[in-house]
C-alpha cells in the first residue's frame, strides 16, 4: 500500500484581497523541497473568513479556480482549500478539490457558523465528500464542520483513511479547535489534518494556528504552533493498516445513514 506524503500551509492572511494572497501563496509553495501528493490551503484563503460575498465572490471560471489547477499540475499534487463562489447569484463557501489534470470536485460547507450570520449569506451543502488519491480515501471538510462528529463520522459506506478540515479557527476558541481535532482522529480511527490561518482578520478577530497532522491514535505527527509556513509530512500506509488491524473499533459502531451519502 502506498505512503502519502501531505503539505498544508499556515498562514495569515491578506484581507480581501484575492491576488495577494495568491502571491504569498505561492511564496510558501515555492519552500517544498521534494514531491509531495496533497497540498491543503486554509478555509477563504483567498478573503479571510467574510460575510461580504457579494462583491469578494468568484466564479468556477475565476482567477483562483485557475491559479489552483496551474499550482496542481505544477506541483503534480492534488491541491485544496476554501474560497467564496457564487453560482446563479447564491453564494458558497466551497472547498475545491484540484487533480493535477485539472479535474477538480467540491464541497460545500454543511455546518454554516450562525454566530457570525453565515447562514444568512452562504448556502449549505448537502453532500459530503470522500476522494480517493494515490491508494488513500480523503474526507476534506470546512472549519465549524469539525464540532459536528456525525457528519465527519467514517461510514462503512463511505470509508475514508484521512480526514482533514481547512479553518479559520479564531485563538478564543484554540481549546475547542485541538481538543475536537483530536477526538475526530481516535473516534474515526483515521489520520486528521486541521489547517488553520495565523494573524489578524480585518474584523479584529485573532487566529493561533495550531495547524496538526494526527495519526489515528491521536497522537500528534506534525504541530505548526503558531508559525507561517509550508510544513510537510509522509503517512506510512502500514502504519495505519497494522493499527486498524489490531483495534477493530469501527466494526462496532453503530449502524445509520448520512443524507448525501
């Protein structure tokens, strides 16, 4: 079975501004010293976290839909994050999943934060993803999405062997973001990936990073603290498999359907 090897960047970012944040970006991947298979991106990377969609919002045929599949065949790496889209004026906070041929799968934030009003801007979505890539299933979904452990649960119909969040996960609530990133890895018997910014949004609001690669014990592979960067890391398929082998917790979960699934 084969290794994957992951690259997440953890950043903060350029307040609606689009173009720059592409260019600090690609400052980041410009650091990767080897090949790798997964890039992850945080969640509105392009934006940070807004409510104002209605004049920071692209299209599938926008400049950062491009600039994604260009950085994937580039890089021959599936590259993901999340942006602002809308589609027949409705507006999304969508996750793009961009193949190095170009083809690209979404998803659309499920879990919309009602503290900050994004329900009243953003449309939900109602199917989640799991992709395969080079012999592993992915789940990738969006920041508030990591509070609701149903939805990220690992289905028998649906199994994934890593599961991943891009975020803007604010520092007031860092206990929540390490505490429930962990409890996902240990109850889905998976790998998980959180991807959080750094810095200040222009709302005031302050991200603490903590961007973290668990194995599916829970234990921590990879921590970024508070730092910027590009941060690399190779999941040993054995490793995984020799665990799963050992500790049959998901046979024993409860049986039950999803809506999407």
């Amino acid at each position: 079975m084969p290794d994957l090897t992951v690259s997440f960047i953890q950043t903060a970012l350029h307040w609606h501004d689009a173009a720059a944040n592409r260019a600090a970006l690609e400052q980041h991947l410009a650091q990767l010293t080897g090949p790798t298979d997964l890039i992850v991106l945080p969640e509105m990377f392009t934006t940070g976290f807004s409510m104002e969609a209605a004049t920071q919002a692209e299209t599938m045929a926008g400049p950062t839909v491009a600039w994604l599949r260009e950085r994937a065949a580039a890089h021959q790496a599936v590259i993901t994050g999340s942006i602002i889209i809308r589609e027949n004026d409705t507006y999304y906070n969508r996750l793009l999943w961009v193949r190095p041929d170009g083809r690209l799968s979404t998803y659309d934030k499920r879990h919309l934060f009602t503290l900050a009003g994004e329900q009243h801007v953003y449309t939900p979505g109602a199917t989640r993803l799991v992709e395969q890539w080079r012999g592993w299933c992915i789940c990738p979904l969006v920041c508030y999405d990591l509070r609701f452990p149903v939805w990220s649960r690992n289905q028998r119909s649906q199994p994934y062997d890593l599961l991943l969040y891009v975020a803007n996960w604010p520092a007031v609530r860092r206990t929540a973001w390490t505490t429930l990133l962990r409890a996902r890895a240990i109850e889905n018997v998976a790998c998980a990936l959180g991807v959080n910014r750094i810095g200040r949004d222009g709302l005031g609001h302050d991200y603490a990073g903590e961007s973290a690669l668990l194995d599916a014990r829970g234990n921590y592979l990879l921590e970024a603290e508070n730092q910027p960067g590009i941060f690399t890391h190779t999941l040993r398929r054995a490793e995984l498999e020799d665990f799963r082998a050992k500790f049959t917790a998901l046979s024993d979960a409860d049986p039950f359907e999803l809506p999407g699934l």
